[in-house]
C-alpha cells in the first residue's frame, strides 16, 4: 500500500527523540468521527525492539543512581508540563480515541494523581531498620528497582493508564519501555516529549509502537524483567501465561462485566443519573462502565423508566464537537460488533427499550447511540460477553441474596456498586462480593492515586493490583542486608546455624 505524503506518519520514541521505523510495516489511525485514515503508525521489527531494549538497559545504569529527590523534581516537572499542556493532549485523545473533550480531560487528570503519588517517591521507597537484632548485628530492606520494565496498554486510555505505570516505574529507578496501542498511539510521543523537557535523561523512558510481534518479543526478551498490561481478559491471560514462563514479573488486567445493585429503597433519581453515566461515558469503552443493573424487588419498572427518560437527551456527535456529549467508538468493526449484541438480545427473548441502532450522525464515523436492554437473563450473550460499548443491561432479582449471587457467579470481578440508603447492607454487601473495586452509592468506583486500582477472578492475572502502594511494590524488589562490623572481641569459629541471640 502506498501511503500519501499528506498523511502524517507516527514513529517510535528511542533515546530522547523520535526514531522512525525501517521495518517497512505499519497500521492505519483512523478519526472515529470520520472513519478517514489520519495517520499511518509504524510497526517495530523485533531486530528494532532489541535496540530499544539495549538502550534501556544501558540507560539503567546511571538512573538507578540517581538521587530520590533528583527522580522526584523531574516528576514534578513533568506533573507540571503535563497540566500545561492538558488542552492539546486532550486534543489528539479526541482525534484518535473520539472521546469527548470533557472526558479527555477527566482521563488527564486521573493520570495526573498517579504522577503527584510518584513525586513522593522519596518517602514511598523508605525501607526499614533494625538495630541490635543479635548482638552487634542490624538488619535492614531495601527496595530497589527491577531493570528494564515494559508496560502494554490499550486503546481506551492512551495518557492516563501509560501514566498509571511509568510514574512509579520511573520513580522506583527502573528504565521503561512503553508499547501503546496501535488506534491511538499519538499521546505516547506527546508524553515522552513532556518527559525530555521535564529532565528526564534519554534512554529512560522509550515509546515502541507496534503490534503483536512487538507484544511477544516483550514478553520472551531476557532483558525485561516486567510487564504491565491492561486488555480484554483472553489477552491478559496471555500476556500473564506467557511472561512467566520467561521468568518475568507480570501484572495484567483484563476485562469486566460490572454490576450495579439497586435496592428497592434507593434513591431512583440519583441512581438512573449514576447509570446513564457509568455506562455510556467514553461510549461505554471503559473497563470499569456499568454494563449490568441488577434492579432489585419492585424497584426495576421504576428505573427503568427513570433511565430511558435521560436517554434521548444525550448527544452523540464527534469529540470535539462542544455540544457532544458521547463520541463514536474505536473501529468501524468494534462498532457492528457491539451493535450485533442489541439484535442477538432481541432474538433471544429480552426487550430492545431503547436502541441505539436507530441513531444518525452525519457523516461515516463510527457512531452507535446509546441502548438500554430489559429483561436481560444470565444465559443471554448480552450478558455474558464484555460488550464494551454504549449498551446497558437490565436484570431482574427477587432479593438481595439473588442479586449478590449474579455479581459473585459472574468470573469477571474488576467492579461493583450498590445504590441503597440502608448503611446495614451496604457494610454487608462490601463484605460479601468478590469484587475488587467497591462502591457505595458510586457507579465507578476507580480508587485514588494513593490506593491501588484492580479486580478479581478473571479481571485481574497476577498478584498486584496497580499504580498506588501496589504499584511501588510491582517496580521494586527487596533486598534485606544483614550487618556486623568488626569487633575482635566476640570473632570466632561457630559451625551452628546462627542464632539471633
């Protein structure tokens, strides 16, 4: 294919400056409000990957050494560039994602909360002492930094989830390798430059654009010592499965099927505005969207009603449209895909209340307006697979029991929320779901920077959760000394197995 010289060209980021490609591969980026091909991203060989990974690597060794509060003013710098710079980055989410600006803005700043939790690095890699813990001796740990590590993220989230990793990557002393997806890898670079002008050195943090060849040499290459992935959950559990057994550290995150529990004593208004937002903000492409209302008793006619009333107020148009409040999704295929659930709905018995199908944007953009399902039952595809689009479930529960019971069976556990004005169950119901991000009376419960964002069961492969205190702990590992110093007085010959005494 050739490409024209208008188009513009989309290259990796090596050793503080933009390196394009030789490989002679690459991948179109679209403008979702459009369908027209923007931008053409190149796609790295693994003989261009292993050149990346060297430089990390070399990179690694004077960055480790170098100062906490040296590391903690180049964060701040960037926090500073970053918020700067909000509107233009903003910009090119909305011309590669189509999200709307407010939305793009919303993912900035929830990145930035990851970036202000790193600037604390200083105090988050404080180890600890003991002294005289036999005689004469003193134990202590030490976090220190893995090496080379690579995060993979996805389309949804181009700056805040990149910014969920290499933030305390970095801060921690590692060298980072970002492999963005490939719809929008635009922000990437962007980022990366922000870095360079805050003073991070080059070599520290690299940007690989690519596709599965990238993904893989990742994944096996010896010189990476971890992994960060957020996708769908088949990908999570490959990319999981597949740096282990190289001998990697991993975390992945993978997909959900979110709940919302409404008890029949909920405040309706307030629950049918959370709903419309949870699950049709950013299209509903969000791993963390309400997919399911799970209305409880004789709540579900009365909410119902209460939701499809908001519907038809909503505006769906292109992203940088000022009156839009939802933009189209990704691709074209990603956009029958998700519209081919609300007609499998209604051919397998459940009630079509609103469909989106039905919604006109001018132009060929890859708009689907928003679409409201009831009477949706657990053995419906609708409700079994990640949809990952404007389309929200109805299902119907006798009781509260009946209700938890469709949250715990579900195998994704990334969130849940439950809308009630009773304190009682609202403790009870934290207790008992096997979710990993809770919310009472809040739809998307995404944790503050200095918690830690993951899910349960299928939603989450690996034993930490992200960014936060967990994410200090994924970048580091520990290393304990134990310590006398010369005292000839108490030197001899002892065969025992030492004793702490």
């Amino acid at each position: 294919m050739t490409i024209s010289q208008d188009i513009k060209r989309i290259s990796h980021w090596v050793n503080g400056t933009v390196t394009p490609s030789n490989s002679g591969r690459h991948g179109n980026v679209y403008n979702p409000a459009t369908g027209e091909i923007q931008a053409t991203v190149d796609f790295a060989s693994t003989e261009e990957l292993d050149h990346v990974i060297a430089v990390a690597k070399e990179a690694f060794k004077t960055w480790r050494s170098t100062p906490l509060s040296k590391r903690a003013d180049i964060l701040f710098k960037f926090r500073d560039l970053v918020d700067r710079n909000r509107l233009e980055l903003a910009k090119l989410l909305t011309a590669e994602h189509g999200k709307v600006t407010s939305d793009a803005l919303g993912e900035i700043a929830r990145g930035l909360e990851n970036v202000e939790f790193a600037c604390g690095i200083p105090n988050l890699l404080k180890g600890n002492y003991s002294e005289q813990a036999s005689t004469g001796v003193d134990v202590y740990s030490i976090p220190q930094p893995l090496g080379v590590v690579a995060g993979i993220t996805p389309f949804n989230f181009p700056a805040m989830v990149p910014m969920w990793m290499f933030a305390n990557a970095i801060g921690c002393g590692n060298t980072f390798i970002l492999k963005p997806s490939e719809k929008d890898p635009s922000a990437s670079l962007f980022m990366a430059d922000l870095l360079k002008q805050a003073g991070l050195p080059d070599g520290v943090f690299n940007v690989v654009q690519g596709d599965k060849v990238a993904v893989d040499h990742l994944l096996s290459h010896k010189d990476i010592a971890a992994i960060s992935f957020v996708g769908s959950t088949p990908i999570a559990q490959y990319v999981y499965e597949t740096g282990t057994k190289h001998g990697k550290r991993v975390q992945a995150l993978g997909g959900a099927k979110n709940h919302m529990l409404v008890l029949p004593d909920a405040d309706i208004n307030m629950a049918a505005d959370a709903a419309v937002s949870a699950a049709y903000g950013s299209a509903g492409e969000r791993c963390m969207a309400i997919s399911v209302v799970v209305a409880v008793g004789g709540v579900g006619d009365q909410l119902v009603e209460a939701i499809s009333e908001r519907l038809p107020k909503l505006k769906v148009g292109p992203g940088n449209d000022p009156q839009s409040e939802m933009g189209p999704l990704i691709t074209r295929e990603h956009r029958d895909k998700v519209a081919s659930y609300i007609a499998g709905a209604e051919t397998q018995g459940a009630k079509v209340v609103v469909d989106g199908r039905s919604t006109e944007v001018p132009g060929n953009g890859f708009f689907l307006g928003v679409s409201l399902i009831d009477n949706v039952t657990p053995d419906m595809s609708c409700y079994q697979d990640e949809i990952f689009g404007p389309v929200l479930c109805v299902v119907r529960a006798d009781t509260y029991e009946e209700g938890l019971n469709l949250i715990n069976d579900n195998p994704y556990g990334n969130g849940t929320a439950i809308f009630t004005r009773d304190g009682g169950v609202a403790r009870k119901f934290q207790f008992e779901c096997n979710a990993g991000m809770v919310g009472v009376n809040v739809p998307i419960p995404v944790p503050v920077a200095y918690y830690s964002f993951g899910g349960w069961k299928a939603s989450l492969f690996g034993d930490t959760h992200m960014y936060g205190p967990d994410g200090i702990k994924f970048f580091t590992r520990t290393k304990v000394v134990t310590s006398r110093w010369p005292d000839p007085s108490t030197s001899k010959v002892d065969l025992g197995f030492p004793q702490t005494r």
